[in-house]
C-alpha cells in the first residue's frame, strides 16, 4: 500500500495540519490553564508560578529564530519540514512525560528546564508547520486550511486547558499527564505514515535554500517589506483593548469567578466559529477582502460598544460583545494565515513566515501598554472609541501589499515585478 504523501493528496493535508495544530494547542492549554490550577494547589506563590510560566513562554518570543535555521536544511528522503516536525513532536511529549516524575514544589530549577524545553521544541514545532505549508499547500486550498488549523489550535486549547483540568478533577494529575502525551504521540504517528513528497522526487526541488539569490528573490522588492508594515498595523484597533478588556471585566465590573469561566468556556467555541468563516471567505473571496471584512466588522464593534457603556452592567451585553469580537478576531487571523503565506517565497518560508508572525506579536507588545495608558487616563469608554477609530484606519494597510505581486516576482524567479 502506497503511503500518501502531502504534495499529491488533499485528504493527507486537510488531515495533517489541523492536527499538527491541535497538537500545539493541547500543552499550551494545559501549560497556560491546568497546569497553572496544579501548581497554585501543590501551595506555589503566585512569584514562583510567574516565572516558571514566565520561562515557558519565552521561546515563544524568539521563534523568528527557528526560520533561518530551519531554511538551512537541505531536501531529505524523509522531506524537509516533517523531520523537524517529529523530532519536535516527541521531545513535546517526551518533556510532559518527564514532569510526571518531577515535584515543581521541592524542584522549580528542574520543572523551569523542562517547561523551557516543551515550548521551544513547541515553537520549533510551530515555524517548521508553518513553513511545511507554504512549501505543500496550493493557493486555492490555503484560506479553507488555515481555517481549519486555526480551529483545531483553539479546539486544543480547549482540550487542554479546560477538559484537562475536569480529567485531573475525578482522575487525578497524572492521568491528565498521559492523556496528553498519547494525544502528542498519536499525531506524531500520523506524520510518520504521512509522507511530505515521494521520496524519489527529492532530488527534483531546488537547493538553493537561504542562500544569497534566495534571499535576493524573497526580499529583493517592495512587496515583503510592505508586509512587515501589513502586520505591525492591521490588528492595532483590537490589539488596544485586549488587555483592558480583562481589567474592566474583573476590576471595574466586578465579574465573578463564575462569571469568568462561562467567559472562558465561550472564548472557544466562537474562535473555532470565526476561524471557519474566515477560511471559507478567504478562499470565497481572496484572503485580503476576507482581512478586511473582519477588522471593518470589528471597527463598528468595537465603536458601538464604547456608545453602550451604561449596558457594560449587564453580564449577558458584554459577554455577547466578547463573543463576537473573539469570532471576529479568529476570522481575521484565519484568513491572515494563507495571506502571509501567500506573501513567502517556499525557498525561504520558514525565515519569511516566522517573520511576518513575529511584527504582528510586536503589536500586542506595545499596544497593551498603549491601551492600558489610554483606559487608565480617560477611560474606557474612550478607548473603545479610539481602537474602533484606529482599525477603520488601519484597513488601508491591507493595499500596500498584494499577494498577486509576490507570486509573480518568485515564479519569475527574481526578476522585476
């Protein structure tokens, strides 16, 4: 029985992204949910837990890293991206595996290590995907695929995270452990029978990987620059208010507990939602128009519910408002996906993606403080008022670059567009 492979199969890759996906949302879930509730019982302070997490995260920051590293690889027997891709996939569950037999409470040095060790082999795992689709996914599948990869991430979150933490409830924490170490290791198998392009035809594609004419081809034009600019700007409007959305909820509205998880328990299930639209728009209607579609939606969102403030009070208001925002937000960022990757050159996609990912994680850096500023001096009334403003303007930004151009100027390879 031949294997399938990614190249010649659109059932292999509609089965394998999504699933690769929902392998980085399971431990994120946990890591950032349950494993969270198990250190605050085991008696850790909320300094400890801080940097431990604090740790874990930061591979996360330098995933731009991983790009050129993994452009270096030269085309394997095994293909180029999926080596990396199972090596990260078993280190991920080989390291949750191993804080089974590690007490975080009498060993935080060794527990850091190896929470360390799970989200850079996580973020490795995350550019080599990315990278993988770029080089395998035709241009008419890629707003539909991300959709679905947007959607399997959240719905691992969720299975992580929550579901995690209800299984470690009747069974215990260890149970929780296994539980995501046999999910980790069932998707690894499955890229294992699932081959990246017929080992033959290895020999076939080009080996100027990173070099100095790739490197001139991919950013030897406008076009990719201009799409630095695309992700600094675009998600700027609801970027401001993430943050402060929490701290109104908690601090000025005095949300519940309760009240809070139904807001957790909703924040999947409608990301899973706007993912889905957003990929059936983006191949529908071009992945640029599907963009802007969801930040105008979320420009008139975010404007009228900064003229609603007395309804704020009302639970059911502003959980259906951070209802339609998360929609709005995974449509926006599931159609974002095939436009940036339609923006890379597949000679360079780990480098180009991770890039383009890594001004768009920018934003979120500086406009939480921006936003938090704003809300602290003038309210949040206002805040909302000026995100909303500012994501009608950054629209604009979606004309700079424009996808058509960079598929011309690689399959030219290099010459002027």
């Amino acid at each position: 029985m031949n294997r399938p492979t990614l190249v010649e199969s659109r059932w292999a890759r509609t089965l394998l992204f999504p699933a690769l996906y929902f392998a980085q949302g399971v431990p994120w879930g946990f890591v950032s949910v349950g494993y969270v509730v198990m250190l605050t019982d085991l008696g850790l302070d909320d300094a400890t837990i801080g940097g431990l997490l604090g740790l874990a995260y930061l591979p996360w920051s330098f995933k731009f890293v991983a790009g050129p590293v993994l452009d270096r690889i030269p085309m394997l027997r095994a293909g180029r991206r999926r080596p990396v891709v199972m090596f990260a996939e078993f280190v991920m569950g080989t390291s949750l595996l191993g804080l089974l037999f590690v007490d975080p409470a009498r060993d935080v040095t060794l527990t850091s290590a190896i929470l360390f060790v799970h989200n850079a082999c996580a973020a490795l795992q995350d550019v080599a995907v990315d990278a993988l689709a770029v080089d395998v996914l035709p241009e008419d599948e890629r707003g539909r695929a991300n959709s679905y990869m947007w959607a399997a991430k959240s719905g691992g979150i969720m299975i992580g995270g929550s579901f995690g933490t209800l299984v470690a409830g009747r069974l215990g924490w260890p149970s929780v452990f296994v539980m995501l170490v046999l999910i980790l290791w069932a998707v690894l198998a499955l890229a294992v029978w699932i081959l990246e392009r017929p080992p033959e035809t290895a020999h076939d594609t080009p080996t100027d990987h990173l070099s100095l004419a790739a490197l001139k081809r991919a950013f030897g034009f406008p076009t990719p620059w201009l799409a630095i600019v695309v992700g600094l700007v675009s998600p700027i409007g609801y970027a401001l208010v993430s943050t402060p959305f929490t701290t109104l909820t908690r601090g000025e509205l005095g949300w519940t507990d309760e009240q809070i998880a139904t807001s957790a328990f909703v924040d999947p299930w409608v990301g899973i939602a706007g993912a889905l639209v957003g990929g059936w728009l983006a191949d529908r209607y071009g992945s640029r128009r599907a963009m802007a579609t969801g930040l105008l939606a979320i420009a008139g969102l975010l404007a009228g519910f900064a003229a609603c403030a007395p309804a704020w009070q009302s639970f059911a208001f502003t959980l259906g408002f951070a209802a339609i925002l998360g929609f709005l937000t995974n449509l926006y960022g599931a159609a974002s996906l095939g436009y940036f990757m339609s923006l890379c050159d597949p000679s360079v996609g780990a480098t180009q993606f991770s890039m383009y990912m890594a001004t768009t994680n920018l934003t979120y850096a500086w406009t939480s403080a921006a936003g938090g500023w704003i809300s602290e001096h003038h309210g949040h009334a206002l805040l909302f008022l000026v995100a909303g403003g500012v994501q009608v303007v950054a629209i604009a930004s979606l004309l700079l670059a424009d996808p058509a151009v960079a598929r011309a100027r690689y399959a030219a390879g290099g010459s002027s567009a």
